[in-house]
C-alpha cells in the first residue's frame, strides 16, 4: 500500500465514524481506568503472593511474568466491561422519551 493510498484510508468516513463510535462509548478513558486498576490489583497480588512470604517455590522473576500476564488480561477484561457498561447506558439513555 503506498503513502497515498495509506492516507486516504485514514480519512476515510468509516475511519471518522469508528473514531466518533470510541469517543461516544468513552473508550480512551475506559482503557485509562482499566489499566491502572489492573495494575494496581496485579501489584497487590506479586505483593501478596510474592514478596510477603519468605520462600517461594520458583524465582520471583518467574512470579513477576506471571504478573506481566495476569496484567494484562484484567486490563482487557476492565476495559471490555466498562466499554460494554458504557453502551449499555447509552442504549438505555436513547430508549428514555
């Protein structure tokens, strides 16, 4: 694909429609919320888990990956559920006469 052909893909009306559909269901801040909630839950878990007791079976980097992974699929999740509330609500809002 060449720059041009590139370029008008990007400004193309589905492109701007996909963009104001993110913006209606407040995907930006829904992705924000997710990801510092999910590590804040991730952190309190390898303290938990990890750092609190003395021995532990594996090495703690082991441990750290597992928590890299565990990361990232709350914060999927987080933001699927909120995303998904958030066009609930909406759907429910339009519905109101």
């Amino acid at each position: 694909m060449s720059q041009e052909q590139f370029e008008r893909a990007e400004s193309s009306p589905d492109h701007d429609g996909t963009k104001r559909f993110a913006a209606a269901l407040g995907v930006g801040r829904n992705v924000k919320i997710a990801v510092a909630v999910s590590f804040v839950l991730s952190a309190l878990l390898y303290g938990t888990f990890v750092i609190a007791p003395a021995e532990t079976a594996h090495h703690p980097v082991l441990y750290a990956g597992l928590t890299a992974v565990i990361w990232f699929a709350l914060a999927l999740t987080f933001a699927l559920i909120l995303t998904a509330y958030s066009a609930w609500k909406l759907v429910r809002d339009d519905d109101d006469p």
